[in-house]
C-alpha cells in the first residue's frame, strides 16, 4: 500500500478491556491501552500466542465487548458503544456458525432478509456471492453436505453478501486440516486482494500471518509489542519476544566494539562483522545477535568455529541440523536444493553464516 494512498479507516486509541479475576475481587486486563490506526483497503492481522489479547481486541472492534476506557472510531465517527448490527462489519467465525437446518443459499441470504431487502435483490446478490466463492450450484444443500472448506465459503459469502465496510476474522482456518488450509489462505488472499475491502484477521499462526498481511501486529500479555510489515517483523523484529514467536531464531551474545554513523563492529563466531545499530549503543554494549536458520551454514572447513551436529532431519524442502557449539543448541535449515547428502548425527562441522543477516537486540 502507498505511503500517500493510506487512509486511516478505523482507529482505536488507549483501549482496555478487563474482566474479574478469578477470585471476583480483582481484575485481569485482557487489553492494556492498545492504540491502533487500521487502513482502508488493507489486510491487517493481529498475531500472538493464547492470551494475549488479540481475541478479545477482534471482538471490542466488532462490538461484542465494550471497552472499560479508549474509543474506537470508524471513518472518524465514534462507534466505542455502538452495536454490532451498528457497525458495518462482518465477522467470520473460527467455527463457521452456519444454520445447519437451513440451506446454502437462505445462509448466505440470511442478513439479507433481516434487512428486508426485495426478494429478486436478495438471489442475484446471494447468487453473485456464491458464484465469487466457487460454490455455484450448490445454494440447495445444507451444510452438512459439505466439506470443510466449502463450509468455510460459505461463511465467507455469507459475509461478504452484506457488503460490510470490514470484514473480520477470527481464526477461521484452525478447523480445516493442513492441506485446506493453504487453500483457503490463498483464497482469502486473492478474494481480499480482488475486492480490496478492509480486513482485520486474527491468528496464532505465523506462517498464516506472514502470507495474507499488509500489516502485522504482534500482540504479547495484552500489550502491542511491535507492528509491521511481515518483512520488518521477521528481518528486524524489536523484541526477543517478536524475534522468538515469528519463525524460528537463534540467539548469541555478543559485545559492541565500536559504533559509528549508525553502525556497529563486532565478533561474532570468530568473525569480525559491521551491521546496523537497531538502537542507541556504545562501545562495550553487551547485545544479543539474532540469526534466522537459513542464514547459518555448514561446512567443512577447520578454519571455522567447530560444532557437534545432534540431529539432524530431512523435511524435503530443507534439512534441519540441531548442532551443539560450546553447550548452546542452535538450529540450522539447510535449503540448498545442489547439496545431495545429509551431514550425520555426531559428526564435526564447521560453522559459518551470512553477516548481511545478523540482527541485533538489547542484552
């Protein structure tokens, strides 16, 4: 999305949600002064591990929960008590919420008729949805007589029939089996980009995350602990949190030599290297150097640091080595499609890794 084409569409400014502890005398605060601007047209997710708050952050957006303090704005006119029914929005359940005793089509039709529309309006729009969706021909059915991912757009035509100004989702792709699922994401993917309409999608899933969004929003203890494009949360995350929950990371201490216009001399498994300085420091800061799998390679070189490979794993696309360097366990993905045999379990490498791809976070 360009820069000077971005729309702030919904707005949410210091929202917290609490809800009673446990014991009914105190408070837990599921969302804690979270402030978001969500674009017109992009596709914005909402990602972190059970707890965080994202859920609860989805429903305050869709009116389900109203917040204790904050509001929320929708095209700058305040929606914070607004309704669900109020709003402009869709909500696509993670559990699909279809009416099993009710056919494809009245599903799809169902917020239609609630709106009194003419019936000849209702079946071209309700028709048209399915068509989008791929389900053409099969209005008649009921959903049980459907598989899972054709339950799931019917879901989608459902919401998308009622042309909402955002379309939510809240983990709608958990209940399909792995192979559904990268359908459905990639079809999700196309229908948002093909319509452009605004969308909000929550997720424990990385992978899920990284490949539908414009933005992500990496959510920790109710708190935004970073937001981004997918590239910039998972080449230059802030946190050790963000670098841990996207993908897979290694951690290695290091220490600043020196630091000049920005940039940062250091050594790094035997190797001096000169990298971004992604905050404030001086010589002699202590830091930790983030290095992603694939940019750490094996070989057999005795110039190289040494290490001890403890596992090692084809998986196809790559081959997983767990290797042990002076007692720290780090993880390499080798996806080098030329190499034609595995290193084996026990034996002595070398270790080196692209300095390009070092990132660096505070001790």
């Amino acid at each position: 999305m360009e820069e000077q084409s971005k729309q702030v569409l919904l707005k949410l400014v210091n929202i917290v949600k609490e809800f009673p502890d446990r014991s009914g005398r105190g408070a837990v605060r599921a969302v804690d002064e979270v402030s978001l601007d969500i674009y017109d047209g992009e596709f914005l997710t909402l990602l972190g591990p059970s707890g965080c708050g994202k859920t609860t952050t989805l429903r305050l957006i869709a009116g389900f929960e109203m917040p204790n303090q904050g509001k929320i704005s929708l095209e700058e006119k305040d929606i914070t008590q607004q309704p669900p029914n109020k709003r402009d929005m869709a909500l696509v359940f993670q559990n699909y919420a279809l009416f099993p005793h009710m056919s494809v089509f009245d599903n799809v039709a169902y917020g239609l008729q609630s709106q009194k529309m003419p019936r000849a309006q209702i079946r071209e729009k309700v028709n048209s949805s399915l068509n989008t969706m791929g389900l053409g021909g099969l209005g008649d059915r009921r959903p049980n007589q459907l598989s899972g991912g054709q339950q799931q757009r019917v879901a989608l035509a459902r919401s998308l029939v009622m042309e909402p100004r955002i379309l939510l989702f809240d983990e709608p792709l958990s209940n399909l089996d792995a192979k559904l699922r990268v359908q459905m994401r990639s079809e999700i993917h196309r229908l948002q980009r093909s319509l452009g309409i605004t969308s909000i999608y929550v997720t424990h899933d990385q992978v899920e995350a990284m490949a539908l969004s414009d933005r992500i929003v990496v959510m920790n203890k109710g708190k935004i602990e970073q937001m981004g494009t997918p590239e910039e949360i998972y080449h230059y995350p802030k946190t050790r949190f963000v670098a841990d929950f996207i993908g897979r990371a290694n951690f290695l201490p290091a220490t600043a030599k020196a630091v000049t216009n920005g940039q940062v001399s250091l050594s790094l498994l035997g190797k001096q290297i000169e990298t971004r300085a992604p905050f404030e420091m001086a010589a002699g800061t202590e830091v930790t150097a983030m290095l992603r799998p694939e940019a750490l390679l094996l070989r057999k070189d005795a110039s190289l640091p040494q290490a001890i490979i403890e596992q090692a794993m084809y998986l196809g696309t790559e081959i997983e080595y767990l290797i042990n360097l002076d007692g720290t366990t780090i993880t390499i993905a080798d996806n080098d499609p030329r190499r034609q045999h595995m290193f084996a379990e026990g034996e002595t490498i070398g270790i080196d890794f692209i300095p390009e791809a070092v990132h660096l976070l505070p001790e």
